[in-house]
C-alpha cells in the first residue's frame, strides 16, 4: 500500500543528503528543528522519568498506541450503534478509511520525526498565530468533553460489574490516569499503555463466543447494501468522525518528536538524513499494524451487535454500557463481561492520550517545555494541561450535559477540525520550509489528500443530515 522509503524521500536518496550538517555548514536556519522551551539537546538524563533504552521502541510504538486509543469508549458506542442499526452492512467503511486513516496518521508521524517538533509547534512556526489558535481550541474542546464521555463510560462500565457510585468511580478513573500519566516512568508507561491494547481482543472473543455467519459478513465487506437515507448517512459520518480524529494527529507527531528527543543516538531527520531509513521503517510498519489493529477491533465490535442485538430486533445504543448491559440476556454472561472490561481497558488507553495530545498542542504553542518523560517539576504547564483536561472531562459528569449530547457536540467539533487541521498537515507536509527533503512524494500524498477529502465530505454529510 505504501512505498517504504520513496514516499519520503524526495531528492535522490536519504543516504546522498546525509553530508547536510547544521545551519553553520549550510541548513538555513528555518529548517533547523526548534527546541525553544525544551533542551537544545533534549532532556539530559537525570531530567527525565526513563532509563537510557526503552524496551520495545524499535518494535511499536506511537502507532501501535494511537490506533488502539481510537477503539476508545466513545469509538465503541459508534462501532456498537453501527452494528445494531444496520447489521453487517457497514463493514465496509472500516475497509475504506484503513488506507486513509494510514495515510494521515503516517503523514502526522513523519512531520514529528523529521522536524523534531509536533503538529503545534510546525504550527506555531511557519503559520499565523490566529489560525494555530483556533485550531488548537476546538482540539482541546472536543478532547474534553470526549475524555468526560470516556470517564462516564468506563464508571458505568465498572457499574454494571461492581455495583458502586458511579461518580465515585468517575474520580477515581480520572485521578488514576493522571497520577499514571504524570508520576511514572515514560518507558513504563509507554509499555503499560502497550499492554492495555491487549484489553481490545476482549471484541475479538466476543465475536467468537456470540458466533457470525462469516459468508455474509464476507459478501457485505464486498458487495454493501448502500442507502441512501438520512440515518444511514449520519452512521457513516460517525464512523468517519470517530476513525479519523484530530486528536490521533497531534498525539502521533508528538510522540514521534518526543521519542526522538529521548534517544540519545537520535536526531532529528532533518538534521541526520542517515538516520532515515530505517526510521522511517519503523514508523511505517508501526502505523500500518496499529492502524489496521484498531479498524479490525472496531469491525469486530460492529460484528458482535450486529449477531446479537440486531439480530434481535435491538437497534438503538446510543452508549457502549448500553451495548455491554444489551449483550448479557442474549450473549451470556461471559459475553457481557468481556465486553464491559473492554470498555474499561480502552477508556485507561484512550485517556492520557486524549489528554496528552491537548497538552502537546498547548504547550508546543505556547512555547511550553513538553514531554511525558520530562520530571513534573520541570513540565509543570504540560502536566497541569493533562490534569485540568481530566478532571475538566470528570467535572462534566456532575453536571446536567446529557452524555449522549456531550459525544454529539464532540463529535462535531472533531468534524468541524478535522478538515482544516489535516488541510495544514498536508501542507505543512509537502513544504521544503517546514521538511526539507523529506517531503512527501506523490503516493503518499495522493492518499492523504484523498483523506482529506474524505473527511471533507463527512462534515458536509453531517451537516446535511443534521435534522435526522
């Protein structure tokens, strides 16, 4: 689907251009990668929350991550709503946006590797302040109330297996994730964040245990019984909205700059072409299997309620513990309960970087020192972002907002961001100001306006169903 190397490279090669040493041997300086707030040379060692040598950080990492935390509790009542409304006969836009949602999130991962900067910061630097502005607050409202749709999903989740207070659980999930977030060593976080991935194969068991006629799964992935009605349309523009989020972007680029500046052998690409290959390598295959691990577990999700609840006449979840408390009469208990500790490991997934990517926007703007591996007391600003974005989505739990109308206006807003804030990633990306020579060739940049496009579409079909 993707060329390896060519789609980034776009002079004769990464290993001729490796003689390019810094802006006193001939790089302008506006192609040198902006440290500003943080360490010209990244973090020092006795700054940061890790060892020297993350394990698995030449193995999956930011795309591994980022795709799993899109299958968050919000993703799966979408993928729930999906299966229950129309059966199998949606399958297939997860079949769609897997190229497209590579493409972007690919797109994202290379602006960070190679400019050493996250989407925030390349903003900052070659954009006008108002348009970084503007883009940055409709991400960070959308995140909130998506991180207090998450935290009220993952209580009732818990509810439905513990009976207890519900907004007691909401705080304790939210200070849990915080306290994770900010206190625990980057590399062991990051490996924690990796295992709770595993929690999404619970829709994989689902779907083994509630039993699906494959042969029409398989002929609805091929031939899909399109419609061209109001509320068929509006299901499509959710799956689109929920695939392709703004917040899956800033996170990935940043994390990507931040692993840069974390190993003491890297640097940015812009600044050591030789490091090229076999960085980009990686962050090909780590986005591609992270990509197509998250579209798989949400093709599951909407294969479980399309066998079990759709199957049964049971066509309105509007919430994923309403699909996990709609499972345990027809599925069995079992089901029910993979289900519901689903919901609660992708919602401790989905949380820091929900409010991580906030933070890296905020703080990359602003000028912030910004990094997960930074101490506390030397990121205060970021840190404090993180925690006033949790506990601003907690606080909303308390308040009269309709849950249900909370997902709505986030999704909104996601939809309504999206599509300027992926205009400015592909171009951003396709700038020798901003890459380089790193800048996206035609293949790749084919398929990320083409997701562009897309997304484009799906804003305007949300506004056009707005009344259904």
């Amino acid at each position: 689907m993707f060329a390896p190397l060519d789609d980034f490279c776009n002079d004769a090669g990464c290993n001729q251009i490796a003689s390019r040493r810094s802006a006193a041997d001939g790089i302008p300086k506006r192609l040198q990668p902006e440290h500003s707030a943080m360490d010209v040379t990244g973090p020092s060692h006795d700054e940061v929350k890790q060892p020297e040598r993350p394990k698995l950080r030449d193995v999956m990492g930011p795309g591994l991550i980022t795709g799993a935390s899109d299958d968050d509790p919000s993703g799966i009542a979408t993928y729930s709503q999906a299966g229950a409304q129309f059966g199998y006969g949606l399958g297939w836009t997860l079949l769609l946006t897997y190229p497209l949602m590579c493409a972007i999130q690919l797109i994202s991962a290379h602006i960070g590797r190679v400019t050493g900067l996250g989407l925030g910061g390349n903003l900052r630097r070659h954009y006008p302040g108002s348009l970084l502005y503007l883009l940055i607050g409709l991400l960070v409202i959308a995140n909130t109330i998506n991180i207090g749709a998450d935290l009220g999903a993952m209580a009732a989740a818990l509810r439905l297996l513990v009976n207890g207070p519900m907004l007691a659980y909401v705080v304790a999930f939210a200070v849990i994730t915080v306290l994770l977030e900010v206190f625990v060593r980057y590399s062991r976080y990051v490996s924690v964040l990796r295992w709770l991935a595993l929690s999404l194969f619970a829709y994989v068991a689902t779907v083994f245990v509630v039993g699906v006629p494959w042969p029409t799964v398989a002929r609805n992935l091929v031939l899909p019984p399109v419609r061209l009605s109001g509320d068929y349309l509006t299901v499509i523009v959710a799956v689109f909205g929920t695939t392709i989020s703004p917040y899956l972007f800033f996170w990935q680029a940043g994390e990507e700059a931040e692993e840069e500046k974390e190993d003491p052998t890297a640097k940015p690409l812009i600044e050591a072409p030789r490091q090229a290959p076999r960085a980009m390598a990686r962050m090909q295959l780590d986005t591609i299997v992270g990509m197509g691990f998250s579209n798989i577990i949400a093709l599951f999700i909407m294969l479980t309620t399309a066998a079990t609840l759709n199957a049964h006449g049971i066509t309105d979840i509007q919430t994923s513990s309403q699909a996990a408390e709609a499972l345990r009469p027809i599925a069995g208990r079992f089901a029910f309960t993979v289900f519901a500790l689903g919901i609660i490991g992708t919602g401790l997934l989905a949380l820091p970087v929900l409010a991580g990517s906030a933070a890296y926007a905020i703080g990359e703007a602003l000028q912030w020192r910004v990094g997960l591996a930074q101490r506390p007391g030397r990121a205060r600003a970021f840190y404090g972002t993180i925690a006033a974005a949790t506990f601003v989505g907690a606080v909303l739990n308390f308040t009269p907002l309709d849950p249900i109308k909370a997902l709505f206006w986030s999704a909104v807003i996601n939809g309504v961001a999206a599509v300027p804030i992926m205009v400015m990633i592909m171009l951003m990306a396709s700038r020798r100001e901003v890459m380089g020579q790193f800048t996206l060739k035609l293949g790749l940049k084919t398929l990320g306006w083409l997701a562009t496009a897309a997304m484009a579409v799906a804003a305007i079909g949300m506004f056009a169903t707005w009344g259904d």
